[in-house]
C-alpha cells in the first residue's frame, strides 16, 4: 500500500497524458501502471482525489433557458418574413392587416415558447433522474457505483447487456463481444480482445 502512495503524484501526472492510442497499443499491465491502478482496483484515498480532479464522469447535462427557447422562436426565417410583410403593410397604409400579422406573429412564438419550454423542462426532469449503476473492483472488493461516479483507473465488470459506461481498456475478457451499431451503423457485433492492438 506504500508502494502506491508513494507513486501517487508520479501515476497522477501520466494520467494527464495517457490517450486511447497508447491504452490500446499497451498491455494490461502497462495501462494498469500508467493509470496508477492495480487488479484488486483504486484505494478509497485515490478515489475521492481523482473525483475531485476529473470531475464527474458525465457529458455536461443540459440546463433549459427560456431565453434559449425564445431565441430559438425568433430565429426562424419565416417569422422573419411575416415581419417584413407587417412592416410593408404598415409602411404603404394597411395598419389593420399588420395589425393580424402581428397579433399572428405573438400568439405563435407564445405558444411555441410555452410548449417548447414545458417540453424541455420535463426532458430534463426526466434525463435527471435516470441513474445507471454498474459494478467495480475498488479496496479489492466488488461494489455497484454510479457511472457518474467513475474514475479513471476503476477496474469496471462488464456483463451481458452492460452499457459499456466509459472509455475502457479490456483487462482480461472471455468471448466478449459488443454491439458498436450506434456508433458504426454496423449490424455485426464487433469481438474486443485483450492483446494490445497498433494505434
């Protein structure tokens, strides 16, 4: 355990420059090291450091602004041709029919910025409250975390079904093989190994 404090602050600066490149052209081994990891996986210590330098593991979530939505309303070329009629009507006398126009114009960037804005805010509600849990080896034991609450060196066991839930380095893997379809379109399922493949 020593060992590994010791070369906390060396393991932690070759994180910074390890790529997917040099992950996958390494051994396990290798990776392991450069990760400042171990099989029996991350120390409690090494955990809550990596956390609070890396952040979480997740894309940032997406926040609704109402200002965003309006501005999305307003953006549309066709509002702004609508515009331009009202002002052309108004400019060669007809203030009744750019009067409509423009009533027109505000009861539908109003309706769109309410249903728009209500549909984003339950997208977001919803995307809040989905949590996807999956399994580690951390202090030499299994335990479920959180995929927001990985960190790079978390030894992660992947099972059939299994999302895979970051960018991983395959350790050790007996006929894995994984549905790629929604980044490729490929319909065959592609087999990972564990030997070290060339950059």
């Amino acid at each position: 355990m020593s060992v590994r404090s010791s070369s906390r602050a060396g393991a932690s600066r070759r994180l910074e420059g390890l790529t997917l490149d040099a992950a996958s052209a390494a051994s396990p081994d290798q990776v392991l090291e450069l990760l400042g990891s171990a099989t029996v996986g991350l120390t409690t210590d090494d955990i809550a450091e990596r956390q609070e330098r890396f952040g979480p593991n997740a894309v940032r979530s997406h926040h609704v602004g109402a200002l965003a939505v309006l501005a999305r309303q307003v953006g549309s070329p066709l509002l702004w041709l609508l515009v331009a009629a009202a002002a052309v009507s108004a400019l060669v006398g007809e203030g009744t029919d750019a009067a409509i126009i423009g009533l027109i114009l505000a009861g539908s960037v109003g309706l769109g910025f309410v249903n728009e804005y209500r549909a984003e805010r339950a997208a977001a509600a919803m995307h809040s409250e989905i949590r996807h849990v999956v399994t580690v080896t951390r202090d030499g034991a299994p335990s479920s975390v959180e995929v927001t609450d990985l960190v790079p060196g978390d030894i992660v066991h992947l099972e059939v079904g299994t999302i895979v839930p970051a960018d991983l380095r395959v350790l050790f893997a007996t006929n894995l093989e994984c549905d790629e379809s929604i980044l490729t379109g490929e319909s065959v399922t592609s087999e990972k190994a564990v030997e070290a493949v060339p950059p």
